[in-house]
C-alpha cells in the first residue's frame, strides 16, 4: 500500500485547520449576535430613504414640493448625480444673472431631471441656448400632474419678476395623475375630475406628513403604491360619483398586477431580456401609444408587452396603458384640456405667452401627437418635438445602477428637448419685446 508523502499530509492537514478554524469564527459570531439580539440589540436597518423623501416637504396647495437649499445626491443612477434647489426649491438653474426677464417651465419629473446633474438639466440648457435673453426658472417637481404644474405656475406667476414666457410640459402619465396621484403615499395632494359639463377640484385633505413638514422626518408614513388594493382607492375618494370610478381602478391595478407576475415580467430584467428590451425596435415598440380611432382607448401598440416594468416599457412601475384607458374612460382628456386652458386664462391675465409641449424620446410617440391634437384643438400655442429625437431611443435616456434603462432623459435627452423649446421661446421673446 503507497505512502502519502510527509509534504503532502502536512498540506492537507494545513488545509483541515484553516477550515476548523473558519467554522469556529462563523459559530462564534452566531452565538455574539444571538446574544446581542436577545439582549434587545438589532442591526440598524439601511436608510432607505428615496430622492423624494430626502427632498420634499408636504404643502396643503401642491400635496408636496421641494424644501428650499437642499443638494442630494441620486443614488439610482449611474453617476450618482447631485441634485440641487434654489432658494425658492426650484431645481437649480445655471446661467448668467444679468437677465431681468423669465421664463418658467414647468411639469414633472421629465423637467426636474434628477437624472443629471444641475448642469444639464432642460431649464439650464434653455438658458444656454437663450444666450442669456431670459433667465430660466424651472417649477418642475417629480410626480407632478398638470393641476399641481398649474397652481405651481399660479404662484410663480406673482411670484417672479417680469416673466414673459411659460412653457408647460405634459408626460402621458399626467393624464391618469390629475384625476388620482398613483406615485407615491402619502398621496393627498389635489385632484381634478369632470363633473357634468365642468371642471370639479379637490383639495388635499389631512396628510400623514404634517403641512410644511419634511417627508424625510416621516419616512413611515411613505408607503409603496402595492399597498393599496382594490376599495383601498375608493376610501381615498370621499363622497360622489368618483367613488365607483375609483373602484373601477382599484381593479385596474390589481389586473395589471396579477398580469404581470403571471408573466414572470420584472421591473429590472436581466441578461437576455434585458438585452431584448433595450434593443431600438424594443424600445421604439414599447414606447410607443396609439389611440383606437373607434373607441377613442388608449392602447399599447404591441399588446404581448401591456405588463411591462420599468426599464423595457419607458412607463410607471407597472404598465400605464390600462390606467391611461382608465382615464380617458373617466373623462381625463376633458380634465387635461379645461386645466391647460386655465394656464391659458393666468398666463393672459399676466401678459405672459404659454407655450405647451409633449415630452418624448422618440419621434414616433403617437401620445405625444394626441396631446399635440388635443391642445391645437384647444387652441393652445403647442410647440412640437419631434424633429428633435431623430435618433434611436435609447440615445435619449437615462440608465440605471443596475443597468436597466429608464424613461427619464440623460443629458442628451435634455439637450434635445432643450433644443425643441429654443426656437418657439425666442420668437415669444422677440414678439414681447415689439409690444
């Protein structure tokens, strides 16, 4: 029988104490945290708290805006951009001060872009191309539908000095939000919904975070939107007929949900998927709405993909396409149109020109063309962007830390839609001026 030689067993008898001695450090520890934990210690839980809970003090005349002087960093996104506020909690605008004349824009997360960093930015990049004609000012805030841009440009209007320009800029979820605020509770922030042959507005009731108060000091009280279910939106409502509506997207969510774990879609696929779904056909044919002529529904124009997450679809966290057709359904098109009209009838009451646009980051977004029809309609001053995103998608947005892709700009989305504003900004300038 052969021998192990010495030099050998020597190694594995090496080998033997090294893993003894890992499996004694490993149970030691064990029994040092058991100890701790029944002693009643427990490991401090990671601070979780998002760019909005870190930002945003609660406001009984917007649901929320942003806390004055604050600078954070967005830790989503590759880069990790710092984002920063002015004085009034407007994101912050880089430019030369020496213009007396303003112009503000305003809309929701697509302006505030968190995504980059202060310098490029859509205001800060209008002030560029402006070559300091107007000094920029952007109202943008994360979440924000078209009723809260409005009081936002409301208050800024008395607020500012000499504005000469407004520029609203409408996302699709806009449609859905004015009528319920589905990104984030505590959601009591106003709401506009069609009442007979009018506008009806509700303003925000008791919220969770005291008036005036941080979000970041009541972190508890922010909970994801997969809490609510079913008669959870309707307890939400109040008395009225927006009671059954709210059921009715209650139902939605709760489809759209089940839908979408059934078919195994997450909000950050990985590998191959993720692969497939950054792909410029991907991406053109999840992006892109379309309107049926005959029902006047909102509907995707690839049905296999309505339960897309997040980075494929360029939506919210679950596909928008069923609450877009909750909304039209429910008369968000009428609420849209007579909110935008009251930017008209403030801006007029200033001498301020409105201008209106769609935000994209492709050419072919037949919601943005919708919004375009309905505000030509309306007779609105409608700035068209199209011709500015004449590359493939995903030139346009923003990635990530995990990889994925994310309907929000990146810095040369910003300069695009930049670029799209310029030329209509000026001549609204210029006409002001010949008065």
């Amino acid at each position: 029988m052969p021998t192990i030689p010495s030099r050998s067993r020597e190694r594995q008898s090496g080998r033997v104490r090294v893993f003894v001695a890992v499996l004694v450090l490993v149970a030691c520890g064990a029994l040092v945290e058991g100890a701790a934990r029944l002693a009643g210690f427990r490991p401090s839980a990671p601070d979780r708290a998002t760019l909005e809970t870190r930002l945003l003090i609660s406001d009984p005349h917007l649901g929320f805006r942003y806390a004055p002087d604050t600078a954070e960093h967005n830790d989503a996104f590759v880069g990790r951009p710092l984002v920063t506020t002015d004085g009034q909690g407007h994101r912050r605008t880089l430019q030369e001060r020496d213009a007396t004349t303003s112009v503000l824009v305003c809309g929701d997360s697509m302006m505030f872009a968190a995504e980059v960093t202060d310098d490029a930015t859509p205001s800060t990049r209008l002030a560029e191309f402006l070559q300091g004609e107007a000094r920029v000012v952007n109202l943008g805030v994360r979440g924000y539908s078209t009723l809260q841009s409005l009081r936002a440009l409301e208050a800024a209007l008395d607020a500012e000095p000499d504005v000469a320009v407004a520029i609203y800029a409408y996302t699709p979820n806009d449609l859905f939000e004015n009528l319920y605020p589905f990104h984030r509770l505590p959601r009591q922030v106003p709401t506009a919904w069609w009442d007979g042959d009018g506008l009806a507005i509700h303003d925000p009731g008791p919220c969770d975070v005291p008036w005036g108060e941080r979000f970041l000091d009541h972190r508890d009280a922010i909970r994801p939107v997969e809490d609510l279910r079913g008669e959870a939106f309707a307890a939400l409502a109040g008395d009225g007929p927006r009671i059954e509506a709210l059921r009715d997207l209650g139902r939605v969510v709760v489809a759209s949900d089940e839908g979408r774990r059934a078919r195994g879609v997450v909000s950050a696929p990985t590998g191959l998927m993720a692969r497939l779904r950054q792909s410029s056909a991907a991406l053109n044919r999840l992006s892109t709405l379309r309107y049926d002529a005959g029902s006047s529904k909102v509907a995707h124009a690839a049905a296999t993909d309505r339960a897309n997450g997040h980075a494929g679809g360029f939506g919210v966290a679950k596909s928008i396409v069923p609450l877009l057709e909750w909304a039209v359904e429910n008369d968000g098109e009428e609420v849209l149109v007579a909110l935008m009209q009251r930017m008209q009838d403030a801006c007029d009451a200033k001498g301020v020109t409105l201008l209106v646009c769609a935000t994209r980051v492709a050419a072919s977004n037949t919601a943005a063309a919708r919004f375009e029809e309905l505000a030509g309609a309306a007779g609105l001053n409608v700035i068209p962007t199209a011709q500015a995103f004449v590359e493939e998608p995903e030139h346009y947005v923003s990635q990530r830390i995990n990889g994925a892709l994310d309907n929000h700009w990146n810095e040369e989305g910003c300069a695009a839609f930049a670029r799209a504003l310029e030329g209509p900004t000026r001549n609204a300038l210029a006409a002001r001026s010949q008065r």
